[in-house]
C-alpha cells in the first residue's frame, strides 16, 4: 500500500513538472521578414500556407496583408510596402517564433530588459494602446535603419493590487523600472520586426490628414 501511495505522488509531481515546462520556440521571425516580398513567403513556405491581400485586425485597427501557417502556433501577419515587405508580427500567449534577438510571446518584461541592456519607456495599462513600449532608450532592441522592434506586453493586473495597477495605467509614459512595473512584470503579448522606412511627401501628407481626422477639434 506504501508503495502504492508513493508512485502515485510521484505520478503527480512528474505531472507537475510537465505542464510547468514551456518549450522554447524554435522558429526565426527574422527568416519571414528576410522572404522580401509575396513571392519569396510562397517560395519559402508554400503557397498553401500563405493567405495574401487579407484583413488583418491589429489593436484598433483593420490592415490589409497576408498571413502564413493560418490557425497553428506558426501564425504570423506579414505587411507591405510597396510590395515588399515591411514588418512581421506575432500576437497571443504563445508562438512557434522567436526573434533572433531573443524575444517571443510569454517572456516576462525583466527578461527583456536583459535582452535590451537597459530600461525602457512603456504605455501605460488599461487601454487600446496599453503596456506598448514607447522607446527603447537606446538599447539594443531599438536595433538600426535596417531593424528595429516594437512589443506590447499583457495588458492584465497580475501579482499587484487594483491601487498599484492604477499607478501604471491610463495614457501616459512609464519607465519599467517603476516598482509596480517590476512587481506585475508583464509578459509580451504582441511582437513586432519591422524595417524602418521614410515615408514620402505624399505619405506624410496622408499620415498628417488620418491623424487630423482623428483628434477632437478645439471649442
């Protein structure tokens, strides 16, 4: 009976053990960003495994674009610029992707401040736009003209109470070394690589006029 007693604990620790595990990603984001346009993510990937010219629904937003791997852990939106393209990203509690940089979905914000090499500036919780990183200060995610990251981490209370949420929420900037910031220690929820371009003159125009439209006008 003693013996009996004692595999099944075991049984159970191992069980434990098992789901407290997370398998590191194992896929290169950077791979799908260097495919360079539509052709190169068919020639990469297959053409049954990539959805082009579809709504994609980011944030607040609807964008057009093209998805590879649709409904598996090795789903990512891909977006253009000119035919060519411009950024990747990765969204949810876990993904088949990481970056070359070290970053994938579920990493807590302390590792990423590692990752970085120094604090950065976040959004504030408990909006549209909220626990999004505002400016890498300089470290090095912020990456070059050639690469650069954009994250958002969970927006949920976690380890913290409702007056020390309030303390980092609402729109305004925070660096993360805020201790409530360093309690919660969020996890990415949303990844982004994207190569840096200037827009046109007629591209500026058009940003200048969305923005426009999107402010509340002075009584």
């Amino acid at each position: 009976m003693r013996k009996s007693i004692l595999f099944m604990a075991w049984l159970a620790l191992a069980s434990c053990g098992s789901h407290s595990e997370v398998s590191a990603p194992t896929e290169n984001l950077n791979e799908v960003l260097s495919c360079l346009d539509a052709k190169g993510l068919i020639a990469k990937y297959g053409a049954k495994s990539v959805i082009l010219d579809t709504s994609i629904i980011s944030g607040d937003d609807t964008l057009k674009g093209a998805i590879i791997f649709p409904g598996t852990a090795k789903q990512a939106n891909i977006f253009f610029h000119d035919g060519q393209i411009s950024d990747v990203s990765i969204q949810g509690e876990s993904s088949a992707w990481k970056t070359s940089s070290g970053l994938y979905l579920g990493l807590p914000l302390q590792e990423v401040e590692k990752l970085n090499a120094k604090n950065f500036t976040i959004s504030g919780f408990g909006w549209a736009h909220g626990g999004s990183v505002v400016s890498w200060e300089g470290g090095k995610l912020a990456g070059d003209s050639t690469l650069t990251h954009l994250v958002s981490f969970r927006n949920k209370r976690q380890n913290i109470s409702v007056e020390e949420f309030n303390k980092v929420s609402g729109e305004a900037e925070f660096d993360v070394r805020h201790p409530a910031i360093q309690q919660m220690n969020p996890v990415l929820e949303q990844i982004t690589i994207l190569k840096p371009y200037i827009p046109t003159k007629e591209e500026g125009k058009g940003i200048a006029k969305k923005i426009e439209s999107s402010q509340i006008p002075v009584r």
